[in-house]
C-alpha cells in the first residue's frame, strides 16, 4: 500500500514541502509514498511550487479506514481530514505543541521538536542525503517560510544553519529569495474575506471559548488594513459556518517585525487586553514584536 504524507488544512510553505520532502524520502528509502494536500496552498506556497517546478499535489478530503499515512507539521485533530482516526497513521513529524486527539491503530513514531520549521526536524531524521534540487529548494523554502528569514523568534540555530548550507549548496542568496517569497505571500488581492480568515488559520480554545486565530504574513500590510471594514463584517459569517466563536486576525507585518491584531467587538477588545496588555481605543491595536503565532500569539491567549 502507498503510504499518504499530508500536513494541516490550509496549506502553507511548510505544510506543502514537508509533505513533498518526505514522501520522497519514504521512496527512496524502499516505502512508496505520495504527498497529498488538505487544501489550496498559500500564494506562497504555490509560488514555491512554481519556482522549483514541482506540481502540487492531489487533494484529500477523506481518508479511508486502514489507508497508511504519515502527518507533518502538525498533530491537531481539527487540522486533519475526516476518518483520520480510521487510518493507519505510521509517524507523525512536527513542531509544534502537542494536542491530543490523535488515536492510533499501533504504536507509531513521534518525532515533535522545538524548532522553527519541519524541515529541520526532517533533515535530522534524514540525515545528510544526496537529494535532488527540487527537493533541497523545498527545503530551504520552508525553512525561510517558517523563520520569516530568520526574523520570527522561533527561530533556532539548527534552522539557520541547516537554512545557509542549503542556501550555498544551491547558488542561492538568502535574502533576495525570501524577498521573492514575501512578495509572493503578500499579493493576497484575489482571494475573499473569507478565504483571508481561513487562509492561514488554526483554532484553539481557552477559557471555554474556541478562536480561529488566522495569521496574514505581509510585506504589504496596507493592502490588507484596507480592506478592513470588509474583514471585520465577514467575521461572525466564517465563525458561524466553522464551529467556532470568534475570528482573531492578527496582520504580521514582516519587515516592521509586528502585528496588527483587528478588534470587531468587545470579546476580541478583551482578548486583546488581557492577553497582550494593551490598551484597545479602536478596531485595531499595534502589537510591537509580535510576529510568531505558535510562540508568542496562542500561548498568551486568554479572557
């Protein structure tokens, strides 16, 4: 049976490489594999495709009963597809806190580090092979994806390391790639309020109340805040059709290195006191330095 490799609805730069990365690498190493997507990727990531010519792969929706697969870049339930429970999950690779929720056939490899990106947690498990340039692009896409170029403060030395020899082994400069990228993520103008809300988006819970905490990464947040009034209305609609009981977007501005968090009413008014110690005097406060949902957005929350 070919073994599937997905990481979380979504998709991002990382959730798409990884899942890439690592299925190649469950093929060469003697167990077919292929990648599948929870969803449409990023304009980032579909831009990353593009730039190292790699087609994007199919999407799941289900999962049947007994299917063999691997998770990547997350372990949440809620960012996996129906039936997970069902299948034969064989590993799960990530980075990210661990959730619970996840029942498993047999025992399983479980491999969650405190690193920036999958990908480095991959390349330990890998070891130094001798892979294909498309791969090695992959890679180091997902790896300044994640880090935001080394800005986000997520970052560890592994991920930089591990960043910089990709970097040179592929005749690449660090910066004007990831400029490249940014710009890529940035050009968010043809997607809907609603598909924004969703676009880069976990939920979490706390103090009895379920968010989706979406995260825009931009080198252009204006083009965002703009359309704010529009965001804001189309938040109590994505709320209602996901389950959840509030929208918190948070608009990360890349080089400035903050957030911009936007304040509809006076439950998201609230989190954003409580949560970040601020003072909240319009539908938007500025939140100095923040820039990492996993590290510094989901483990402050609270009412």
């Amino acid at each position: 049976m070919t073994t599937l490799v997905f990481g979380h609805k979504a998709p991002d730069t990382d959730s798409l490489g990884s899942a890439i990365v690592w299925a190649w690498h469950l093929t060469q190493a003697g167990t077919p594999a292929e990648p599948r997507l929870l969803g449409t990727p990023n304009t980032e990531a579909a831009f990353v495709a593009t730039r190292w010519g790699v087609d994007l792969p199919p999407l799941l929706d289900t999962i049947e009963a007994g299917q063999d697969c691997v998770i990547v870049d997350t372990n949440n339930p809620s960012e996996l597809p129906e039936g997970i429970n069902d299948a034969n999950i064989t590993a799960i690779i990530d980075h990210h806190k661990l959730t619970g929720g996840i029942e498993t056939v047999t025992p399983i490899d479980i491999t969650i580090r405190p690193v920036a990106c999958t990908i480095t947690v991959m390349h330990d498990l890998m070891g130094d092979v001798d892979a294909p340039e498309h791969i090695r692009g992959l890679m180091l896409s997902c790896l300044l994806s994640d880090t935001l170029a080394f800005r986000s403060p997520t970052t560890t030395p592994a991920d930089r390391a591990l960043a910089e020899t990709l970097a040179e082994g592929l005749g690449i400069d660090i910066q004007s790639y990831a400029d490249e990228m940014f710009a890529a993520k940035s050009d968010v103008s043809a997607f809907s309020e609603a598909e924004l809300l969703r676009m880069d988006s976990k939920e979490y819970e706390t103090d009895g109340v379920t968010f989706r905490v979406s995260v825009l990464e931009t080198v252009s947040p204006k083009a965002i805040l703009d359309r704010k009034d529009a965001l804001m209305a189309a938040m109590p609609g994505v709320a209602g059709e996901d389950k959840v009981n509030e929208v918190l977007l948070f608009v990360v501005d890349i080089l400035r290195e903050e957030a911009t968090l936007l304040v509809p009413n006076d439950l998201t008014k609230r989190v954003a006191e409580a949560s970040f110690g601020v003072t909240v005097t319009g539908d938007t406060v500025v939140l100095p330095g923040v820039m990492s949902r996993k590290k510094q957005i989901i483990p402050a929350l609270k009412l």
